[in-house]
C-alpha cells in the first residue's frame, strides 16, 4: 500500500483543559466570527459570545474537533447520554 492510498487520519477530540487558555480563548474566537451566531433581535457582544461558548465546553455540551487532514479546528454540539427521544 503506497501512502496516497491510505486512510486520511481520523478527526481527533481535543479537551479544551488541555489547551493554553489563550490557545483556547483564540479557538473560541475563530469559531464565534466564522459561525456568525444569531442571537435574534438582541445584539450580543463577542465576549458574551466567547464567554457563552466556553460555558458549553465546560459542561460537556460542546466539543473541540481537530481534523489533521484539513488541519481545522470545529466545535461541535455534543449529543449527551441518555436524553435522546423514542
């Protein structure tokens, strides 16, 4: 098997605890500007932005994504255990 028939590597899930806050704080940044979020008729600061993103984080209703084959970072929702419907 030659390398350019191989597998690309799989998205790895970063524990935010691992990072530097400002790595982290930098992180959550990138993904607020780039998501654009709609907060409706009210306008919403970055920093309630960032600071609304790190609260997800840390409750493990979020998760920082690193996907080496495009070298990108994402934060995704988190489905959590036991609260999916029938």
């Amino acid at each position: 098997m030659t390398p350019d028939d191989s597998e690309p590597p799989e998205p790895v899930t970063v524990p935010p605890h691992e990072l530097p806050a400002d790595v982290l704080r930098r992180v959550v940044e990138s993904f607020v500007l780039r998501e654009g979020t709609e907060y409706g008729v009210r306008d919403v600061s970055l920093e309630d932005k960032v600071a609304d993103v790190l609260r997800q984080l840390e409750r493990g209703e979020a998760t920082i994504i690193f996907d080496p084959a495009t070298e990108s970072v994402d934060i995704v929702a988190t489905r959590r255990r036991g609260l999916t419907r029938r």
